[in-house]
C-alpha cells in the first residue's frame, strides 16, 4: 500500500501582488489561524496604488505594499514577513534594500544608515557578510542615493523590491 498525500495550493492576489502557498492538510491546519489573520488583515487594508498607475507621484505613490508600512511604530512586522517572502533569487544586497526601505520608513528623516538596516536584518536572524559592500551595490545599481552622510531607497529600488516580492 502506497502512502499518498494530497499537496493543495492557496493563491491570494492583492492588486500586483500574489501570494501561493502550497502545503499538504497537515500544513494548512498547523497555519490554518495565520493564514486567516493574514487574509483578514488584508481584507480590512485600504488598497494602496500601482507604481504603475498615473498619479501626484506624492510621498505614498506605489510603495503602499513594502517593508515598514504596518500599523507597528517601527513596521518591523511587516519587515519579517516581507524578508522571509523576498524570492529565491534574493541576495544580501537585496536583503539589505529591503531592511533600509523599512529603517527609512520608521526614521523620522526618511533615510537610513547601514547600520540601520543591518540592525533590522540582525534582528530578523540574518547576518549578512559585508552590509557596506551590500549598500554599494545598491547605490551603484542606483537603488539608492546618498542623503548627506546616510541613504534613501529610489524609485528603482523599490520597483526592484516590488519585483522581488511578487515574484
């Protein structure tokens, strides 16, 4: 006799984003209550605008579904969930993006420091190599820009994320 599970799939699109899950019944009982919260939480969230879509270009415009935009005083739920959602294709440097997004968004000044996003990766369990290189990167990829002595992610950088985060 032959043992067979069942794999079932959830899928759940919030406009550019989809998300799918794919486990067997003993997973979806195990998560059954997160998943709910989840897709409650998002039922109940105001729909935020494409990037894509015309627009003011105002400080929201198409960021409404990135790292650090949670009812949390830092976002920093948002954060966790997002990093462990990036796609496998996601690097360190990417990883760093992802963590200065969210440490801009918490600062009062709308940059962030490498420290900063290095902190927010220490504290989600990630360590990463070299953060300064990592930060480089960014910026010669022009994901970010430099604000004095610190950062703030660019509209390349969060379409970039954007990318990683649905796909």
């Amino acid at each position: 006799m032959t043992n067979t599970t069942t794999i079932n799939r959830l899928r759940l699109t919030v406009g550019d984003c989809t998300l799918e899950i794919e486990g067997d019944d003993a997973f979806f009982e195990r998560h059954a209550t997160t998943l709910e919260t989840m897709v409650a939480r998002l039922d109940r969230a105001p729909s935020a605008p494409s990037g894509r879509q015309g627009g003011g270009g105002g400080a929201t415009s198409g960021r409404g579904g990135l790292a650090g935009t949670g009812d949390g005083a830092t976002g920093t739920v948002e954060f966790g969930e997002q990093l462990g959602g990036l796609a496998a294709t996601a690097t360190a440097t990417d990883q760093m993006l992802l963590a200065g997004l969210a440490a801009q968004r918490a600062s009062g000044e709308n940059t962030f420091s490498t420290g900063d996003a290095n902190q927010l990766l220490i504290e989600q369990s990630v360590k990463v190599g070299n953060p300064s290189q990592c930060m480089t990167n960014n910026l010669k990829a022009k994901r970010v820009f430099k604000v004095g002595n610190r950062y703030r992610v660019s509209r390349a950088g969060e379409e970039h994320l954007a990318s990683l985060l649905s796909g």
